[in-house]
C-alpha cells in the first residue's frame, strides 16, 4: 500500500462519498486529464508526470473505498429492495429527540412497529397461502382448472390443506431468518466491547459490539412470526371449533406474541452489555416454544375431527389483519405524542416539526402495507386469469388491503400534488436567492454571459428545494399513518367506492378505477425498486442519486428491526479508526479528506480517535451533509456539542468547502462567505469555506465552453481544495507550498 516505505510524512487519506468511486478516481490518478471542453466533447492531455503515491500536494495519497460494502451480489440487492420498510423503521430508532428522557419511550415504540411489520410478512404469507390458496382456490374447480402442480391438494380435507400450505409461511420466515442471520461485519477483530464512554454518540457508531442486540431482535421477530402463524390457524379452527385444545392453544400463542412486546419494551434489558447472556438464554427459549407450539397447532389443524365453517374466506384473517391495522395506527398516533412532547423548543432547532421519526416509521409502515397489498392482489389477479365461469376469487383478497391501496394512492397523490404546488410557489422566492448570489458572485459579467447566469441561478435555486422537502416529508408521512388508520373501515364490510360515493357523491366505479391505478402505481414502484437496486451500485451516474438515501439508513446499526440490511458503518469506522492509529503511531501525520457521506464517517472516526492520535491529525470536508441533513435528522447523535467536539479533537485543523449549488451538502457552522477574522474567539467561525461554482460564466481563452456547474460533485482538483489541503499541511508540519501555488 502507498506511503507503508516512507515515515514521517503527511498521509492525504481520502474517504469518497456515495458514488462509489474507484481508488484511481478518489485518488485523482487517472492517465489523462481534461483541459477544456465538456463531457459532451473536450480536450484533454496526459497528466504531470508524479510519482504514483504522491499527489500533486506534496503529501503522500492513500484512498479508502468503502462503496462495496453496502452493495453486494444481485440476489442481495433484490433481497435488500424488499426489506426497504424494515430499514426504515430501524432508521426512524435513531431519529429521536435529543432530550434523553424520551429514548426509552421512543426506543420501546419503534421496536414494536418493527415487531407489526414482521407480523403483517407473515399475515401477507398466510394471505396468499392460506386465504388465496388453501382455502378459496382449491375449493374452486374452476381455479384448479389446468393447474395440476395445485389441484393434487383439490378435494382434500380443509385441515390437510391448511397444514401442507402452512409450510409456506414457515418457509418465508426460515428464509427471512437466514438473511437476517448474514454478519454486520466481515472481521471479528472490528468488534469492541462498549466502554460507556461521555463522548457524543455519533463517536459510538461502530465502536459497540451490536449483534447480542440483534441476535435478541432477531429471536423475538422469529417468536412473533410464528406465533402468527399459528394464530392465523387456530383462529381459523376456533371459528367451528371451540374445543379445549384449541382455546389452550390459543391462550399460549397469546402468552407469547405478549411476552415478545413486552421484551421490546424494556430497553435497559434489550440494550445490556454483549457480555450479558441472561436475556439470550430468555429469547431463545421463547423461540424455540414458538416453534414447538407451530408444530403442535399444525397437528391439532391436521387430526381436529370438528368439520370447517363454509365461509368464503379463511375465517379470522380479515379481523386479525384489521387489528394489526389498529395497532400500528395506535402506535405511530403514541410516537408522534411523545415526539412533540420531547420536541426542542428552540426556534429553528429541529426540522420536520420534532416528527423526524414518526416521519420515517409511517413511510415504512405504508410501504409495507402496500407491498403486502400489492403481493395478495396479484397473486389474486393470477389464479383468477384463467377463470372462464363462475365467480373466481378476485373478490377474496380482504377489504382491509382494498383500503390500503386506497390510501398508499391517495397519499402518493396528494404529495405528488402538494410538490408541485410547493415548487410553483416556492420557485420565485428560491430564485430571487439565486439571483442574488449570483450577482454577488458575479458582479459585473459581460453581455453574452446571460445565459449561464440563468442555469447557474437555476442551479443554486434546485439545490434550496431541499429545504422544502420538510413539509412535504410531514405530509406524507401524516397522510400514510391516516392511510394505516382507514383500514379499518374493512371491518365495517364497506369498499372505499362505496363510502366516497354515499359521502361524497363521487362515482363508485371512478373511486374503483383508482384503486386499480394505485394498484398498478405500487407494482411500479417495486419494479422501479428493483431495477436501481441492480443498477444503483453498478452506474455511477444513477447512484449519486439513490446512493445517499440508501447509504444514510444504511449507515445505522440495527436497532430496531433485525432483518432490515447490515450495517456498513460497523466495520468502516473502526477500520479507518485502526488505519490511522497506525500511520501516526509510525510518525505520519494524516490528513483526512471526505466527500460528502465520506465526511460523516470520518467525523464518527476522528470521534473514537486517543487525544495522542488527534494531535497529528486535520480533517478537510467538502460537500458534507453534516449539518445540512445529519444534524437535522439525528439530532441526538449530531449536534452542536459533537461538531464541536470534533473540532477539538484535531484542535481546528479542520475546513470544511461547500457549495451554493450543492442539494445535499452545506455549511457545518457558519453560512458566511469569507472566513471570520483572525482576531474572533470562536475557532469554529473560521472552519467552512465557500467555493464559488462555477469558477466563471464564460469561456476561458483557448476554450469554447463556460466551466462546469459541480453542485455535488468532489472537487480534488479544484483551486480552493488544493489551497485547503496546502493550508491543512502546513498546520500539520508538513511540507506545503504556499497557498495560491500551482500543485
């Protein structure tokens, strides 16, 4: 590896963000290098001849890609797509308020919103497989019409039925159970007890050993999931059977779907040290009785002599989904109390109204409603395809999912409206600023410069939408957990056509066609899901945009949910945190480099740092959603104190660039145009730097384009980066020539 020859120097320790650059692109090393023109058509030459671990800044070059550890094969991919809700909802747990008081309420409540989306997996399961299947197609001859690998099951009892297709869910919990079982990190050596340390929490992400916590998780979700299995069964069977057995089986299957909500809701015993065996032993046990208990219903649904009701659905799946509906509208209705009851009150100080969390929670709730929906309605819509008399099944699917995909569409639709709404009245405001910046920026252009003013005016008004995105967040989210709640209207056997048209006047059959709309709409979503997830971390281009949302919920370790998608962050930020121990304790000194998501790591990094190492240490961020989106979503892992904190750790050897035409990244602590005055007290007023972008609006000499417009885009080659790191050296007491030196 570069620079392991040579001590005593300044290693330029490069951390890209998340576009998943290669080592030659963080590193700048290609072979040639663009001198005029565009990416459409430019000019371009072979680069200054330099020695393959030195850079152009004097210092010694080394890269950390970190891109494929959030990525993986296509089966992964496809497989993390459907686990989207449940990383989510796990997101949402780091979400909280700032004031400590609330981490044990908002802790407990998020965990059992996760526990109902492993529920309803299992109830979309038992809906297909049971409901669908068991009990409506193979008592249909018209559906087994043709299907010789089903009809084998046609004309069996109904409890033989039930017990062959209730492998079906076993098997989709086995199967979730053994991607959730895949390891957060690669090396065991990464894995550190947790030493309670005062510093800011941000500078425990990755120090921890998570996995006893999302081995108990992971426990109680597999109790839960097949404890609904069996209630799916044994309510079905109660409905003409109330024997003693069954209502003994019952009872049992109750006692523990409570036990699991309860463990959830005891964070000081889900949370204990990883050396505290006692709670694993508990959530083992429970497992391993669900499992026992399955295996007793499914014999007592298989030998039970009492004939089945004659009903057109499996009996109890509809109320049981209903209720489900109830209990995350419950739920999400207690997160958002306690979330504005904790809420800072402090004007500006907390975006998304204190409703971060709840935000996040209803967005994952609706998808997994949705698919769940989506998965029964067209497994519906195939067994009924081939159907040429009678009345099929398309009516079998329950009225609850009917509701659901009403509500997923209706609240796609009014946020959809709502943006649009948002940007046509926001625009003339966001570009009266980008005037103003540019006109700034730009005081006196020439005539033909008009042009590139405007799109550099447009730029700079696209990124300002971020901040509108706030309200519209809340939107959503409240419009989704009002989606969850009206669910429920199924219980009352109404259709959502029915109800608009007796309230409102407006055509059944028009209320009818937007369903199926929004029906369509949620398969194209999943579809879209799937395709950027093949294609997000295997095109640059395309994962610059899904990139960042899926690398921030990504970047938080499982807390919540055992079976949403490892966390990278377990094994990066103690991997940097070791790579720069070393290179110091060798006699370098480092300079750390991150673009944007590369910056966050490094601050969880220069946070677990000995004060020895943070003395020969200095940090340059550019485009970083450090305060712009990390302080706003997780205000209590990145505030104040810890910005500042990280500045005293590398003793304000740190700069931060940013950009007005950036939609993600931003200033850390001062929004100023120009560096403070030596003489200010605060070191901090002097950390963010403003680039100008673009450098001009005309083409240089020589040239027959304007220079670029970077927005988000790293720019190690650019003037105010290679001053910075020149500057950064020198503080370091390194070699560096003077700012403004040509590299």
């Amino acid at each position: 590896m570069s620079g392991t020859d040579d001590s005593g120097d300044v290693v330029e320790l490069r951390v890209h963000g998340v576009s998943g650059a290669s080592a030659a692109q963080v590193l700048d090393l290609q072979q040639t290098a663009q001198v005029a023109g565009d990416r459409s058509g430019g000019f371009y030459r072979p680069r200054p001849r330099y020695s393959e671990s030195t850079g152009e800044h004097g210092v010694t070059l080394e890269a950390y890609r970190w891109g494929d550890l959030p990525s993986g094969t296509v089966a992964r991919t496809l497989a993390v797509v459907f686990l989207l809700p449940f990383m989510l909802v796990n997101v949402a747990i780091w979400m909280r308020p700032a004031n400590p008081r609330s981490e044990a309420v908002v802790k407990s409540l998020c965990r059992v919103l996760a526990l109902t989306l492993t529920v309803l997996y299992v109830l979309a399961i038992v809906g297909v497989a049971l409901d669908l299947v068991g009990w409506k197609c193979l008592a249909s001859p018209d559906c087994l019409a043709g299907r010789s690998w089903l009809s084998w099951l046609g004309g069996r009892p109904v409890g033989l039925r039930l017990a062959v297709l209730a492998l079906v869910p076993a098997a989709a919990i086995g199967l979730i159970w053994r991607v959730s079982c895949r390891p957060g990190r690669t090396f065991e050596a990464f894995r550190e007890p947790d030493q309670g340390t005062s510093a800011p929490r941000l500078g425990t992400v990755g120090q921890w050993d998570a996995e006893p916590l999302v081995g108990r998780l992971r426990a109680i979700h597999v109790t839960a999931a097949f404890a609904t299995l069996d209630l799916a069964l044994l309510l079905a069977r109660a409905a003409s059977d109330a024997s003693a057995t069954t209502i003994a089986l019952t009872a049992m299957t109750g006692v523990i779907l409570t036990g699991c909500v309860a463990l959830l809701c005891t964070p000081p015993l889900m949370d204990r040290a990883p050396g505290d065996k006692r709670l694993d032993r508990v959530t083992r046990t429970l497992r391993t009785a669900a499992i026992l208990l399955t295996v007793a219903v499914v014999a007592h649904v298989l030998t039970s002599p009492q004939p089945w009701p004659e009903e057109r659905a499996l009996p109890g799946y509809d109320p049981t989904l209903a209720g489900l509906f109830v209990s995350q509208t419950t739920l999400l209705v207690a997160l958002g109390v306690v979330l504005l009851w904790h809420r800072r009150r402090e004007h500006g100080a907390t975006p998304l109204f204190g409703l971060g969390a709840l935000v996040v929670a209803a967005t994952g709730i609706s998808m997994a409603v949705a698919y769940s929906a989506e998965l029964v309605y067209r497994v519906a819509d195939y067994l009924d395809r081939d159907v040429s008399t009678g009345e099929g099944i398309a009516s079998g699917p329950p009225r609850a999912y009917t509701w659901a995909i009403f509500g997923f569409f209706r609240a796609l639709l009014v946020t959809v409206i709502a943006t649009g709404l948002v940007v046509l009245i926001s625009r003339r405001g966001r570009r009266r600023a980008g005037a103003a910046i540019v006109a700034r920026d730009f005081p006196d252009p020439p005539p033909e410069a008009g042009h590139r003013l405007r799109q550099v005016r447009d730029a700079i008004a696209r990124a300002r939408f971020t901040e509108k995105l706030v309200p519209l967040a809340v939107l959503y989210g409240c419009l989704a957990g009002l989606a969850t709640a009206t669910t429920t209207v199924g219980l009352l056997g109404q259709f959502p056509g029915d109800v608009i048209e007796q309230t409102l006047g407006l055509p059944a059959d028009a209320v009818t066609f937007g369903i199926a709309v929004g029906s369509w709409t949620i398969a194209a979503i999943i579809l879209g899901l799937i395709i950027g997830g093949i294609f997000a971390y295997r095109t640059e281009p395309y994962r610059r945009y899904i990139g960042v949302l899926w690398d921030l919920g990504t970047f938080w370790p499982r807390a919540a949910h055992p079976f949403s998608p490892p966390c990278y962050s377990e094994r990066a930020v103690p991997e940097l945190a070791r790579r720069i121990t070393y290179l110091v304790e060798r006699g370098d000194a480092v300079l750390l480099t991150g673009h944007s998501h590369g910056s966050v790591l490094l601050a969880a990094t220069v946070l677990q740092l000995p004060p020895q190492i943070g003395d020969r240490v200095a940090l340059l961020t550019h485009g970083s959603p450090l305060r712009r989106l990390y302080a706003r979503l997780f205000p209590a892992y990145v505030d104040d104190t810890a910005l500042h904190e990280i500045g005293r750790r590398v003793d304000w050897r740190w700069v931060n660039l940013w950009r007005d035409t950036d939609p993600i990244g931003g200033w850390i602590f001062s929004p100023n145009t120009s560096p403070a005055p030596a003489t200010t007290d605060d070191p901090a007023t002097s950390v963010d730097r403003r680039q100008r972008d673009p450098v001009d609006v005309v083409a240089p000499p020589g040239d027959s384009v304007a220079p670029p417009i970077h927005g988000h885009w790293p720019g190690e080659s650019d003037e105010p980066f290679i001053e910075a790191v020149q500057e950064l050296v020198r503080r370091l007491g390194g070699r560096g020539d003077p700012p403004g030196t040509p590299g």
